[in-house]
C-alpha cells in the first residue's frame, strides 16, 4: 500500500477534497447569477455626466473621478451658497464625490433620497411589477424616507438595483481616528439596518463600535463609517466563492479612504466577505489606514500577512461556533479565499472573541471583539486581549497607548 504521508499526493487529494466541499456547498445553496439593474441608465453615471457638462459661474466643473485632494480643493474655492447650488443642482454626483465635503455630501445624499423616495412611491402603484415588485418598492420608499431624517449623515448613496449606501457616525471633520465598517454578503439598502439583530447589520456595527470607542476612550475624537458602497455578493454561491465583487469593492474601499477629509488614522473592519475586499484592497491603501481587522474571515486572498503587501497591522478574530471555520481554506481556479487569517501560520495578531456567538456576533455589546474593536479604534493596542494566554497579539506594544 502506498504511503502518501507528507506527500505531494496527500496534498493533491486534500486539495480535491475541499474543492468538493465547496461545490457541495455550492450545489446545496444555489449558483447566484449577477443580478441585474433595472433599467439600463444608471442615475449616478447620468448625474455625473450632467455634472461634467455643467458651469459654476463661468468655470468648468472638474471631471468627477479626478483625485479626491483636486476635488476638495476645488470646493474650497466656492463659498457655501455655490457649494450648496451645486449639491441641489448635481445632488448623487456630490453625494458621492470623493474629496466633497462631508457636510455637503450629507446635504446632496439628503435630496437624492427624497428623489429616489419619490421614484419608489411611484412604483408601488406601477401596475407593470408584480406584486412582490411593489412591495419591495414599499419596503425601499420607507427605508430612504428613515435615511433622510435629520441626524442622519448619509456618506454616499447610489439606488441602482440592490443600491449602495454608507452613513457616519461623529464628526467626521473634527475625528482623530476614523473606523470603517466593511461588511460581507446580502448587504445592500435593504438591509443595510436592521431592527432585530440590529448588531449584525452595518448601522448597528458601526453604532456599537462608536459607543465603544468613546467607553474605552471618553475623550478620543472618533468616528465611524458604516460603509456598504459597493455591490456585494447574494447568498453563499458563486459571487461569494470568487473575488469579482471584491475587486470592485476594494477599488471602491481605497478612493473613499483617499478622499476623507485630513491625515487621521484610519482602521478598518471588515467581516465576512468584507475582509476579502480588505485583503484585495490592502496593497493599494495609503499609508493613513493604519489596521486592519478581520472577522469571521473566510480568506483574504493572500497565503500570509506579509503577503497583502501593507504596512497596516493585520487583525483577526473568530468566535468558537462560527460556521465560517468549516468553509475550506484554500484559493483553486479561482474559487476561494486563502488561508485562515486566525491560524498561526498566517501571522495575523489574533484577537479574543470571547462572548461572541455565531457569524455575526462579533460587534454585541459585552464581548471582547468589540471591546478589541474599540481599543484599536482609539489606539489603544496595550489594551487588547489575545485569543492566547500568551498575549503574542500585543508583541510590539509598550504599557502606554499608541498614539
């Protein structure tokens, strides 16, 4: 009998047998097709493009996707009632302008809702949908018409097919730390908030971080951006198996940490499919994203830390029961996501989850990886509690706080 111990065979045969469990798993729970929009004009590529054929005053309009520090200089030219004209005039092509001022794109991503609330309202009565048709137009007018209440400070918003959004939480302006919540599969407008098990949807991740952060750190200058600003993947199938979505997501992730406002420290939270945009991304960020944390993590597209060619600290977390820990790690013609970022050989600082339970418990109050988050998000890195007693995750910090 053939011994294949420690052999290329063994490692062939494992390699077969994950690949069919990730079929099984695909088989079992459905091929997701690419879902398509309604319609074929996008209304943000139809804004930008009145935009770059629009005036202020007698000057051109700066091409939409110029760097984000051209366009915030640009802004900074105009006086508030120009600046204003042209969020009431253009109000999804400032929304979403990177390098725009937080507080105008607050202001342009509050009129384009009430627009696309309009649109919504009127395709509930649209006799060509079917009923379920109407109803998801009833449940997407009502959740822009909670979007657009006073206190909400909406980053971005684009309402095209499942539609993207990103809200903050703080002062954005005045933070000495900025946070950013990026979240994995079947996020979308729709869900995007939640009201049972609000902690697993992105506003409630990024509400419970932000009351964490000021726990641990009364006075720190934080804010948090719960970003769903690019198309994830639906369900556990193909899109969630491949890095499609998060190729675009992560070009997506990097132009929006370029454009906020300052040098702050930014650190990142990605969950689920979300740390395989982080891991895509990671390459390409600017130095002022300072951590990454993943959690329940099925791969960053990378062998290693070392492999994501960033200067960032690589975090990762996962709680005892997460099912993600049974998705194989492996990356094969395209399927997958790579190693395990909480195993050893990966060389991520693992983080405690202790309290935390299932895949997307991570941010409920009273467990350690929030309360890890939360140290992170201050710069508190000598506060942070390892997955082993050992306390490897802390190498490198001193008993004082990082600054």
């Amino acid at each position: 009998m053939t011994s294949f111990d420690s052999s290329p065979q063994l490692n062939a045969w494992r390699t077969l047998l994950a690949l069919a469990v990730v079929f099984v798993m695909l088989a079992t729970t459905g091929w997701t097709a690419v879902r398509h929009n309604r319609g074929d004009a996008s209304p943000l590529e139809a804004a930008r493009s009145a935009w770059e054929h629009g005036h202020i005053g007698k000057r051109p309009l700066p091409d939409t996707d110029a760097p984000a520090g051209r366009l915030a200089h640009f802004f900074t030219t105009l006086d508030a009632r120009q600046q204003n004209r042209l969020a009431a005039r253009y109000p999804l092509a400032v929304g979403n302008m990177n390098g725009a001022p937080a507080t105008l794109r607050y202001r342009a991503n509050h009129i384009a809702l009430g627009q696309a609330r309009t649109v919504e309202r009127q395709r509930m009565h649209d006799k060509r949908l079917s009923p379920l048709g109407q109803q998801e137009a009833e449940r997407r007018m009502k959740r822009f018409g909670v979007m657009m209440r006073p206190e909400r400070q909406v980053f971005a918003f684009d309402p095209m097919g499942s539609g993207r959004i990103a809200e903050v939480f703080g002062d954005l302006d005045k933070a000495r730390r900025v946070s950013v919540i990026v979240p994995g599969v079947d996020t979308n407008v729709l869900t995007f908030e939640r009201t049972f098990r609000k902690n697993s949807a992105p506003v409630g991740m990024a509400k419970s971080l932000y009351r964490e952060e000021r726990s641990v750190k009364p006075r720190a200058r934080t804010a948090v951006i719960a970003w769903a600003d690019y198309t994830a993947p639906v369900g556990i199938g193909v899109d969630a198996a491949t890095a499609m979505r998060a190729e675009d997501g992560s070009k997506r992730l990097d132009s929006m940490v370029r454009g906020l406002p300052g040098r702050t420290p930014v650190a990142l939270y990605c969950h689920s499919y979300g740390s395989v945009v982080c891991g895509v991304a990671a390459r390409k960020l600017p130095p002022r994203v300072t951590d990454i944390t993943v959690a329940g993590s099925p791969g960053m597209r990378a062998d290693s830390a070392s492999q994501l060619g960033t200067g960032a600290r690589i975090w990762a977390t996962r709680d005892g029961d997460d099912w993600i820990q049974d998705v194989p790690n492996m990356e094969f013609g395209g399927l997958g996501h790579g190693a395990d970022p909480v195993a050893a050989g990966f060389g991520a600082r693992v983080l405690s989850a202790a309290g935390a339970r299932g895949h997307t418990g991570y941010f409920e109050p009273g467990t350690e990886s929030l309360r890890n988050f939360a140290e992170i998000g201050t710069g508190a890195y000598d506060g942070v509690r390892c997955a082993t007693e050992d306390d490897a995750c802390r190498k490198g910090f001193s008993g004082a706080a990082a600054a």
